[in-house]
C-alpha cells in the first residue's frame, strides 16, 4: 500500500504543466483505483512471500495456490457481479447470501436431483431470477426502499430454504455438479472459467451496451434518465434480476464445491459482496463503479483469507484486519484521488 | 396501437413462461424418499423390570427449531422414544428462534401441567431462571445437553462430553501415528463456530492430550458447522499444509465439505477424524474407501435417553441396574471412537 500512496505525490508536480495530467484526468480515475488494488494485492503476495518462504519456494505449490485463491473468489466473485450492477443502479441487494441458500437447497431436493444436472442447474438459476424479480417488483413498482425490500427478502427467503430442506444438510449426488469445483480444463479449475465467463459478460453489458449505459444513468440521477425516456421501474426490475440470477449461477458453484447445500449457507455473502464492490471503487450512492474494481476487490479479500490461512492466525484477527481493510481503502480512495489532487493544484496555483 | 398488441403478447408469453416455470420449480421441492425412513434412535422396551407399564407420565418437551442435523435428531429421537412406551404422553411446543421464544413457549407447557419437562434450552445460562421456576412448581426438569448453571434449576442434567471428543480424536490419531512410526506428525484441526464454548472445549481437549504426547496442532481454522463453510475452510488448510499426516474435522455435517475440498484437492496422503457421528460418517468409515478412518461421538440419542429418564423419574423408580432408587442428578454420555471395526454396532444411532 506504501508504494501506492507514495507515488501521486511526485506525479502531479512532474505532469504540472500540462493542464490535463494523468494523474488528475478524471478518465483515468477509475483505472487509478484499480492500479492501487493490484498494489494491495503484490503487497499481500510479497507478505506471503515473507512469511512462508519455504512454500513460496515450490513452483507447484505456487501455482496451485493461485488457483486456490481464485476458486475462493469465484463464487463471491459471480455474486459481486450482479452486485455491482445493482449498486450502480442506485439499490443495494442484500438478500444475495439468502437467494444462494434457496437456490442451493431447491436445486438439490431429491425431486430436483432426479431431473439430473440440467435440470438442477435450471432450477437455480429460475429460482434466482424469480427472487430477483419479486424483489425488483417489490422495490420498483411496490416503491419499497430496497435495503427493506432486500431486508425482507434474505430473512424470508432463508425461511423458505430452512423449510424446503427440513432443515437438513442435502447431499449432491450429480457427479457432474460435483465434478465441477474438481475437474480440471486445461490445466485451469472449471470455476476459473466459470468467474472468468461471468466478468466478462459483467464488463460487456456494463461498457459496451445501451443496458450498462441506463444502468449508470439511473443510478446517476434517477429524475434525469427519467426524463431522458428511460423506463427507470422496469430497468430498476431488471437490474435486481440479474443480482438474481448470478445468485442462481454462484448456488451451482457452491453447491458442487460443498458437494451439498442447506439453509444456512452462503452465511453473510451479502457484506462480503458489497465490501468487495467498494472496495473496488463502486460508490454506495449509485452512477459510479466497474466490474473489473469489483473483482479485485474479491481477489484482495480472498489473497488476505489464504495468507492467513497458511499462516495459521485466527478468523478474528482476519476479521478485524478485512474491516480495517474496507476503511483503509476507502479513506485512500478519498484521500488519495480527491482532496490529494485538489491539494496539489492549489498549492501550484498559490506558489506560482 | 399495433405497437401496444405486439407488447402485450410478449407480455403474455413471458408470463406464460414464468407461470410454467414456476409451476416446474414447485413440482421440486419435494424431499420424499421411496424407501421407509426409520433412522430414529430408539432402545426397545426390554424385559427389565422398569419396562412394564407404570403410572402414567405426562413429559413436556422443548428443543431449538433445527438448523442443523443434529438438533433435527434430538427432536426426533425424543419423539420416537416417548412413542415406544404405552404409559407416556408427549407434548411439545416450538422453541422458536431464540431464548425468550423458548420461554414464552415454555409458559404455555407449564399451564398443560406435565409430570416432566425435558428441555433443551437456546442458551443454559438465559433459561437457568425457568428451570428453578419449574422446579419450585414441582415439575422435575431435565436438562439436555447445554447445562443450567444453577444446580437448583434441574432435577437430572444429561448431556454430551466436549472436552471429551477432543480427547477421543487425539488418542486415536496419536494410536494411529505411533502404529505408522511417524516421529513429528503435522496435524490440522477444522474447527466448528469458534465464539461457541463446545468448540472451545473440543480443541481444548484436542490440544491438551496431543501435548501429552508430543504432538501439536501445526494448523487450525474455524469453518461454521455448515458444508459450505468446511469446504471453504479445509481448502486452505490443505493449501497451507502440502504434507499433512493427521486432520480431525469437529462435525460430520460440515464433513460433507471437508470431504469435498480433499477430493477436489486430490489429497489422501494422511488420515481424517470426524466429529458428532452422522451416518453418512459411518458408512464412508465403514466402506473405508477415503480418508476418513474414525468418528468421535457426541450422539443425539442423548435425547432418546432424556425421554426414558424422564418417564422413570415420573413414576419415581430408579436406574433397574443401579443400587439407588432414584435416577442420578447427572449424567454426562461418553465419546467413543467409531471405526471401521464397531461402525456396524453404531449404524443405528447415527443422524
């Protein structure tokens, strides 16, 4: 983090004279943040490195690591996904931990199973559309604050999931569900693929598309796409079912990395979700954030779990380091891109 | 107008859509297995002399709504138990979701006046105070599992043995080491929710007889007694660990996913020991085709035990094979170590 705060301050003054610096281009702000998570992120592995010299040493060990980190972050990954979409749009979803627990169990009743994979994964993801939908109608048309809404809907839906699964831990015996968090492609974990697929249809539909645009544009300023022709309630809508139906996708991922589902999982994804999407520049307020910061933001949180891991310390000082974490980011994010840069540009104006 | 038609047939198709696929999904919820599911803990009426019908008992019962396996099976042993005596009414009432619930519901079974209350409290320590005031009505209570502090407060007090698990699983992996000849074992450790005093107590004990003999926990991390969770948690534990010799996992349900991240992982160099004794557990330790070689008790069939205690404790008789003609005011069950060799004895009691 050190190499990241030291650095704008000798770049403004070099790029001074050019009116429009790099480092203050408000285009560039975003890729900026980002550039900051990739330090956090080589810092963490130069800890890891530090600290577990003796494993860091082994190539395999390297590699398998990696792949480790990234199929912790996977399916935290596709959740933050459909998250972002939301907090940009101006919402917040925080039934998500909820819709992976309903998804997950209706997915693997013995009724389900019987369908064998395509229907299993069908039915996740119908389930979380569906959650999603309700919850967008809810919230667009039934105007309920969607922190209520979403509110309501992780403790209802996490009933019906409780209800549903008897309250009973449901075993997966699709081999192909299971084999999904197991096999291998390539040499890459097919949840790799499966994260990766989704990051990229996220950064499609959030960059190139007139979907992403509106998105934006609600989550900017509501009265004005409004009057620009966007139908806000029915985009609102869409956006929640598409928090929904990444829930559907990472409900499958769960399920086959537990090779189970029951009520009570995805325990708190909601808040790891959404501390991933700020930490990745995503702002709470709506109209401003990317899919790429978002994911970085999922990688930091899952770098930090495994180098504690290895490391063997408790899950409280995790805890407690992953909140300082989510402070840290933002205050630098505040600190770093805004007042720093005001700062520089007044005191050339004033010494010149 | 024209335009206004064409949207509302999309409209009609998608709801169709929708409407069909709801009608799929709810086709699915169903969890009925085609074969008869027995699966309850129970001891028959044997011929001793306390098995002959006696004075007729009223047990009240209470347990947490079940968020997990092992509750589900308290509340059914209890159930299945109280069904095999003739001279015994079983009434229960929903602990709800949390201490105060519990008491309120409480209130209502006292009004019903049973002879007998059987209660597993949400928290021992918030229901110490309905406990004497059921005592002080005359209604003896028995206290499952998570003890009231107060003395006063039960008339027997049955439950599990945390430290004792820790105990158990230690000795079997430190018998199974020195049988292997390996010097400086590393051992790992998946915890269940680490704030819980159980867990504490489990590790305490784990860690403490380990000691005894040399070894130490070279990793411990505390996953949430849920699948998902034992999965997340033993993946980086197999990651921080290339080599291991010896791993205990606390609870067979997060098992599942322990078991999940070792396959995924490609693991098998080392030896497993599970926790609580689910069936699932036993049969994989008795098919003994992965690495779970052993299961340390904590069983639910405590509850189908409370329930015979409770119903001599109501027509005032004794243990038949104990010299005292009362029930004993405590009662701590024994963790025994399940493998491949008795898993067949304990297939019955598993959950």
């Amino acid at each position: 983090m050190t190499a990241t705060t030291t650095a704008p301050v000798q770049e403004p003054e070099k790029h001074a004279a050019a009116k429009q610096s790099w480092w203050r281009d408000d285009s560039t702000e975003q890729m900026r943040r980002n550039l900051g998570l990739v330090g956090v992120l080589a810092v963490l592995i130069v800890i890891g490195i530090i600290t577990k010299p003796e494993l860091y040493s082994d190539g395999t060990w390297v590699r398998n690591n990696i792949f480790t980190i990234l199929e912790l972050a996977s399916v935290i990954g596709v959740v933050t996904v459909g998250m972002t979409f939301v907090i940009i749009g101006g919402g917040i979803d925080l039934s998500v931990g909820a819709i992976i627990a309903l998804a997950g169990v209706w997915s693997t009743t013995l009724a389900t199973q019987d369908f064998g994979p395509g229907g299993m994964i069908f039915c996740a993801l119908a389930v979380g559309i569906g959650v999603g939908v309700v919850n967008g109608i809810l919230i667009a048309y039934g105007r309920l604050v969607a922190f209520i809404a979403t509110l309501a809907m992780m403790v209802a839906a996490r009933g019906l999931a409780a209800q549903i699964s008897g309250k009973q831990t449901q075993v997966s015996t699709s081999s192909f569900i299971n084999g999904l968090a197991a096999n291998d492609f390539l040499g890459v974990p097919v949840l790799v693929y499966i994260l990766a697929a989704v990051v990229a249809a996220g950064w499609v539909l959030l960059n190139r598309t007139t979907f992403g645009r509106r998105t934006v544009a609600v989550g900017g300023n509501v009265e004005a796409a409004r009057l620009a022709g966007i139908n806000v309630k029915r985009h609102t809508l869409l956006l929640y079912a598409l928090s929904g139906l990444c829930c559907g996708i990472a409900a499958v991922m769960l399920t086959s990395q537990a090779n189970s589902a029951q009520a009570a999982m995805a325990n708190l994804y909601e808040l790891d979700a959404i501390a991933a999407a700020i930490i990745g520049g995503t702002l709470l307020s709506g109209g401003r954030g990317t899919i790429i910061g978002s994911l970085l933001g999922v990688l930091v949180f899952s770098t930090i779990t495994n180098l504690f891991a290895i490391n063997n310390l408790s899950t409280e000082v995790q805890n407690m380091v992953k909140g300082g974490i989510i402070v840290a980011a933002v205050l630098i994010q505040q600190v770093q891109f805004k007042s720093l840069s005001q700062f520089f540009s007044k005191n050339k104006i004033t010494t010149s | 107008m024209k335009h206004a038609s064409d949207l509302s047939r999309r409209r009609l198709l998608l709801g169709g859509a929708a409407l069909g696929a709801g009608a799929l999904l709810t086709a699915c919820t169903s969890n009925e297995t085609d074969e008869p599911s027995g699966g309850a803990q129970t001891v028959a009426a044997g011929n001793n002399a306390n098995a002959a019908p006696g004075q007729k008992v009223v047990i009240g019962f209470s347990a947490p709504a079940a968020d997990h396996g092992w509750i589900a099976a308290i509340t059914n042993n209890a159930k299945a138990q109280a069904g095999t005596y003739s001279d015994v009414e079983f009434k229960t009432v929903e602990a709800g979701a949390d201490a105060a619930a519990q008491r309120a519901a409480l209130q209502t079974l006292i009004a019903q006046k049973p002879n007998v209350i059987v209660l597993l409290p949400h928290d021992g320590k918030e229901l110490n105070a309905f406990g004497l005031e059921a005592m002080q009505a005359g209604i003896p209570v028995v206290n499952l599992d998570r003890a009231f502090p107060d003395a006063l407060a039960y008339r027997l007090q049955i439950k599990g043995d945390n430290y004792g698990m820790g105990v158990s699983a230690a000795h079997y992996i430190i018998d199974q080491m020195k049988a292997k000849n390996v010097a400086s074992p590393v051992i790992g450790e998946i915890a269940g929710i680490d704030s819980l005093e159980l867990t504490q107590e489990r590790s305490k004990g784990f860690a403490d007889t380990l000691t005894q003999a040399g070894f130490r926990v070279a990793n411990r991390r505390a996953a949430e007694f849920t699948a998902d969770s034992g999965q997340r948690e033993a993946a980086s534990l197999l990651q921080a660990l290339p080599k291991m010799d010896a791993l205990w996992n606390h609870d067979d349900d997060q098992g599942i996913g322990v078991l999940a991240a070792i396959t995924q992982a490609n693991r098998s160099e080392f030896i497993m020991v599970g926790g609580a004794g689910s069936k699932a557990a036993m049969e994989a330790i008795q098919a003994d085709n992965s690495v779970l070689k052993a299961t340390v008790t904590y069983s639910p069939s405590m509850a189908s035990s409370a329930i015979s205690l409770a119903r001599l404790i109501g027509q005032n008789k004794g243990m038949s094979d104990l010299v005292e003609l009362q029930v004993p005011k405590e009662i701590i069950l024994a963790s025994e170590t399940i493998t491949k060799e008795n898993a067949s004895n304990y297939l019955k009691l598993g959950f």
